[in-house]
C-alpha cells in the first residue's frame, strides 16, 4: 500500500470540489486497512473512508489520512433452492455487483440500478431506489472498528436501517471500515415494477413479463433521462432527503396548498417530496455563481465548475430557509458532509 501525500480529491468525489488530502491511500485488503491504520495513529491523523465520492460534499481541505476502499471479489457463501448469499468486497462498484446478480439469475437489486458508489457504502444510507431498499436483501456485513483494529459482524438488527439511514450515519459515524457485505438474493424472480415510470417504460419495451434484466433497463432508461451525469456536471444525486411529516400536518398543508403531493410513509405519517417544494419556493433551474439547482430535478445541487463546497452548502442553507419559511418544513441533509473537524483518530 502507497501512502501519497497532498492529494487533489477533484477526481475523487462526483461534486468535483478541489480539496486536497494531507495523506491518501488506497486499501485493497484488511491487512492494508490495518497497515493504514496504524500509519494513522503514529502520524495522529484522523481517517476519512471513501468509496466512490458519490454522496460526500467537502468543505475544507484534509488534514487527514483519506482512505479510499478498493477491497474486490465476489462469491456465493451459500446457497440453497430459493436464495443465495452472495458476498461482496466493499470496494466493488454498486452497479457492476446488480448486473453480475442479474447475469447469475439472481433478484432483488434490479430496481436499484445504476446507483452510484461502492458496496461498501450502499449500508450507510439504506440506498434505494423504485421502490426497494438494501434492507430488503441486506444479510450482514463486516467491518474494521477505526480505534481498536478489531473486526466486527453486524446483522439486519444492528445496522437499524431507516429511510437514507443506518447507525452508520449515526450514532457510529465515521467509526468503522466497511470491507465486506453480503446480501440475500433470489433465484425466483418477483418484479416490483409499481413505482414511477417502471410500467410505462416496460411497456415501451414489450415487456409483459419482465426478467430482472428487463427491469434494470428500465430503471437505467428512467434514471438516464432525469439525471444529470456526474461525468458532465458535478452532483452527487438527491442533496435533501423527502421530509416525512405526520398526516395532521400533511393535511393542513394540503388545504393551504391543493397541489401538494404525499405518500403514505407509515400508518401516520406522510412522504412529501423535497422537489415540490423546493420548486415551489423557485429555485429550480437557478443559479447561485458556479452552483445552482438541477433545471429538470431540482432535489440535485449542482457544480457546474470550479464552485467550492462552501459555494454548495450556502446555496443549500438558502433553499432550507425558503422552504422552511413557507412551509414550516426543515429539509434534512442527505448528503455527508465533511471538513476537518468530522473526522475520527484511531
Ligand atoms: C447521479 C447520482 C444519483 C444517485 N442516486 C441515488 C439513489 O437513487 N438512491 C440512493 O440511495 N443514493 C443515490 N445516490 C447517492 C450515492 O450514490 C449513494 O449514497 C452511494 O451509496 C454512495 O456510495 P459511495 O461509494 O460513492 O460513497 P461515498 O460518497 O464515498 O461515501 C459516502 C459516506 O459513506 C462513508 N463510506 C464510504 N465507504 C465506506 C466504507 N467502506 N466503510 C465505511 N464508511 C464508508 C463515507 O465516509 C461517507 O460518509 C446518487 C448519487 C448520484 C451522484
């Protein structure tokens, strides 16, 4: 394992910000995890994981050791007539371990196609998509605790899955190294094909009875044409989460604003869409300098070149005044935000 040493981040995370790295590394196995760790230590640097940049905003440069997860392989731990624990190395790109189970005749991650990152992270914030959720095929997975070296197994129950959470995202923050994750995949497919345009694409296709193959084209046609490519434009997907409020609130809202769309969360709860609302208050399609609201989905902040994060998150803070102003609504962050001081020593 190579230990850099003041590293640009620009290529590393999709919003394109230029941060640079004091100590930079790339781990391939826990052996260099631990190596890392103990380089870490000595040099009193606190540690940043990284996977695929997808979901990370930086605000300032690091004076930190980043390690980013390149650990790989995959393989069937074990398999009886209905289901298969397939195993993956955190460092495996999300969208080539759904086109391997797909090519293995296994199901149930079709419809969470082409979502970026690594496997790795796909835990930290429960990613789903159309209607599905890793929890849903979440088996276990394994980890490195940062400040003692030692490894870790955590079942469906410790993780504490929630809508883009985990206690990966709280009360664990940035303390352990995701190396490996299994998953329960099926070998009889059941399509979930009832969520946003997945039926209507299906049918463009011909597709009656659709394969897993069949729906994750769908979902790439779908989510090709709504979302802004990382490789043209620096984003890193939905930067807010969906508020979730209870039903006597919705309804209020709803009377003061007729239009207002809402899913049933829960029994008592309702899902409201973040886009509504902050297309409501206009920002859609603006500009604030170099970063602005996507113009066709305005849940994605934008980095059209050369903003800085700090660019980002005020525009960020702006939409949450607005929308909170006008709808008494508080968007939460999805996306992680990170800087010098959200880091942990070993
Ligand atoms: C265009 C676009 C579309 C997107 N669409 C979706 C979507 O539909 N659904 C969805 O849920 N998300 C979506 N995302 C968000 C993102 O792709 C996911 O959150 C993804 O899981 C992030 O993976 P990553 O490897 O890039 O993580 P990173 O951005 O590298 O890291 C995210 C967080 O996880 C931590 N982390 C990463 N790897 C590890 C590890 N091995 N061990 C411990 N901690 C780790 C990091 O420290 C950081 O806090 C989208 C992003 C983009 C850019």
């Amino acid at each position: 394992m190579k230990i850099q040493e003041n590293i640009s981040l620009k290529a590393f995370n999709t919003f394109g910000i230029d941060v640079k790295a004091k100590f930079f590394a790339e781990v391939e196995s826990k052996n260099d995890i631990i190596e890392a760790l103990t380089f870490a230590k000595t040099a009193k640097k606190p540690i940043l994981i990284l996977g695929g940049g997808s979901n990370v905003l930086f605000t300032s440069d690091l004076d930190a050791l980043v390690l980013k997860v390149n650990i790989r392989g995959i393989e069937p731990i074990s398999q009886d007539k209905d289901k298969v624990i397939l195993a993956a190395g955190a460092g495996e790109m999300w969208h080539d371990f759904v086109l391997y189970s797909i090519e293995n005749n296994l199901s149930g991650i079709e419809n969470l196609s082409l979502i970026p990152g690594t496997v790795g992270a796909a835990p930290m914030q429960n990613i789903g998509a159309y209607g599905v959720e890793i929890k849903a095929v979440f088996h276990s997975l394994e980890a490195i605790k940062i400040c003692s070296g030692r490894t870790q197994i955590f079942l469906p129950a410790d993780v504490n899955f929630g809508y883009r959470e985990s206690v990966f995202k709280k009360s664990l923050k940035g303390k352990y190294i995701i190396y490996k994750v299994n998953f329960n995949l099926s070998t009889s497919h059941v399509p979930n094909i009832s969520y946003g345009d997945i039926q209507k694409v299906l049918k463009e296709m011909n597709q009656a009875k659709p394969t897993a193959k069949n729906i994750s084209d769908a979902v790439i046609n779908i989510r090709q044409s709504k979302l802004p490519d990382p490789k043209t434009v620096g984003n890193a997907g939905s930067f807010f989460k969906n508020p979730v409020v209870p039903v006597e609130v919705y309804k209020k809202l709803k009377q003061a604003y007729p239009t207002l769309p809402g899913y049933p969360s829960d029994a008592s709860q309702i899902k409201i869409p973040a886009a509504y609302l902050i297309e409501n208050v206009g920002w859609k399609g603006k500009k604030l300098g170099k970063v602005g609201v996507h113009d066709k989905q305005p849940l994605v902040l934008v980095n059209y070149g050369g903003g800085k994060g700090n660019d980002i998150l005020e525009l960020s803070r702006k939409i949450q005044l607005d929308v909170q102003t006008k709808f008494n609504i508080s968007l939460e962050r999805e996306v992680n935000l990170i800087n010098d001081k959200s880091l942990i020593y070993p």
